[in-house]
C-alpha cells in the first residue's frame, strides 16, 4: 500500500481505548494509506479485569503484561504504529466521598509538564490531524481527563518554537479534534432500531437514567466507516481482559450498525486550514497537496 503522507495522531488514556474510540475510523484511513499513531498515556495497571472468563489471580497478578500484549495484538488488527508515554493509571475511584487518587498516577501529574513526551512525539511523528477526547474525558475517568489535558498542551507547545528545542523543529498540527463517540443521538437510534427488530437493547436503562451532557450540538464531522466495524471488534475483542465477548459491545447485530449509525463521529475544535463544516474527513482541507505531504512526512518518521 502506497502512503499518502498524510498522518493521524489518536491519544487515549488505556490499553483498550484505541479500540473502543474511533477504531473503525483508524482502520479505514490505514486501509487508505494513512500513517496512523495512538499514543497510550498508560499501561491500564489499575484496571479492572471485566472479562468473567479472566477473572483469574494469576491475571490480575500479572495485568500489566497481559495488558501490554493485548495492545501489540490490537495493534497489529488496526495497522497502527503505537508508543507508551509511561505515566501510571490512577484507577476508577468510586464512593461517595471519592477517594484521594494513589499518589504518583497520571490523574495528579501537572499537565503542562507531562506534556512533554506527547511535544516530542509530535515533532517527530509530524501528524497533520491530532484527535483526544473532550474536556470531560468522554465519561469522567480521571486518566481521560488529563488525557485531555496534556493532549491539548501538546497541541499548542508542539508548534511553539520557543519550546524545547532538543525535540527537534517545532510542528504545528493542522486540526484538532474531540472524539464524540458516546452520545444519547446514536445510543437512541440504536436502542430504537433493536426494539422494532425484536432484538433486546442493552440501552434501555442508561437511556431511561441519561444525566450526561447531550453532545448532537458539538459534533462536525461523522466520518463513515461502517465497512470497517468488524476490524473495529476483532481489536476490541484482543484486549480479553477488558472484553466480555457475550457483553454489551457484540449485542447489536453489524449490519443493524452499519444501516442505523454508520459512521465515527467527532468534533473539531481547532483548525489551521480552510474546511467547510460539517465534515465526512478528518483530512478535509489537507488532501490538495499528498506529494509534497508525503515527502516531509518520510523525511521525519521511520519504524
């Protein structure tokens, strides 16, 4: 497969993320011939095994490494390159009061000092499109919060010549967005479509509760990715500790997906080039010049 010269950076909090955001939308741009990069803040060491068929000691003992083999076999699904950045997962606290986050986690790291390693990554991977989650984090996971935060500290600091120079030149990425994945529109059209098919929805009931912010307002761009939902589960379903296979996520029939909600969708917030809103590519307003694009990428990223 030719490269386009065209780069998309994904930046996700987990070992699972990559996969569970946006992962048909990577799979169809690789498939395109675009260089794609997820950087994992890190290494899920405080996750939950959430799969019943692994809730084993030996697996829990040993989650880190397992973890880290589940994300090289969703890697290899998805075609992507992947780095760790190396900060340690600060856990799901739960309670009411919430309990302090362990000392050390990423959820406590001063943002704009933590975005060094994602600064480095971007000057030398060189992407043209960066994508995080919001500044809710998606769900109010403290790791997707400050996922967010160093993310767009990167964004900024990355093209800021005045900024580490040992990082090499800086590199101004051309759009930023916020993956909006998780919103009562497309949780609803689905719930609807499964009721009319006699299929039993596993929305219901977060339906009936829905407290979360509404997002249809935010998103501009819904890119269209259906053909690629099946590459999207095969790497969710590599991450075995974090994945009931007989759970919620594999509930909805594929080809009820692809007809009711067939696209990824996103928001952009944050763009240095001419686009007309709403958009189908993240790549809108940067495709007119992929010979030029392809050489200063190859002159900056090699595996």
């Amino acid at each position: 497969m030719s490269d386009s010269g065209l780069r998309l950076l994904h930046v996700h909090a987990h070992p699972d993320d990559e996969s569970s955001k946006g992962a048909a939308t990577t799979a169809k741009y690789v498939s395109e011939g675009v260089r794609v990069m997820v950087a994992t803040c890190t290494g899920g060491e405080r996750g939950s095994v959430l799969n019943p068929a692994m809730d084993e000691p030996e697996v829990w003992a040993n989650i880190a490494s397992i973890r880290a083999r589940e994300m090289d076999t969703a890697r290899h699904i998805l075609g992507i390159d992947q780095v760790w950045l190396g900060y340690v997962d600060s856990g799901y606290p739960e309670g009411d009061p919430l309990p302090p986050l362990p000392g050390g986690c990423f959820g406590l790291v001063d943002p704009v000092e933590a975005a060094k390693p994602l600064v480095k990554l971007i000057r030398e991977f060189r992407p043209q499109v960066m994508t995080t989650y919001d500044e809710n984090g998606g769900y109010p996971h403290p790791d997707h919060i400050m996922c967010h935060r160093i993310s767009v500290e990167a964004y900024w600091q990355a093209a800021d010549p005045a900024l580490y120079p040992e990082f090499g030149e800086p590199w101004q990425v051309s759009k930023l967005y916020y993956q909006i994945g998780f919103h009562r529109d497309r949780y609803l059209a689905l719930d609807e479509a499964m009721h009319e098919a006699g299929i039993d929805s596993p929305f219901r009931e977060r339906l009936a509760q829905w407290q979360d912010k509404d997002y249809r307002d935010r998103v501009t761009t819904r890119v269209a990715c259906g053909e690629f939902f099946d590459v999207r589960d095969k790497a969710l379903l590599a991450h075995r500790t974090q994945i009931d296979p007989d759970g919620q996520w594999f509930a909805i029939p594929l080809e009820l997906q692809r007809r009711v909600w067939p696209t990824e969708d996103f928001e952009l917030v944050h763009t240095t080039v001419e686009t007309d809103l709403p958009e189908d590519d993240l790549f809108a307003g940067l495709r007119d010049d992929e010979e030029r694009l392809r050489g200063a990428a190859s002159d900056h990223w090699t595996i």
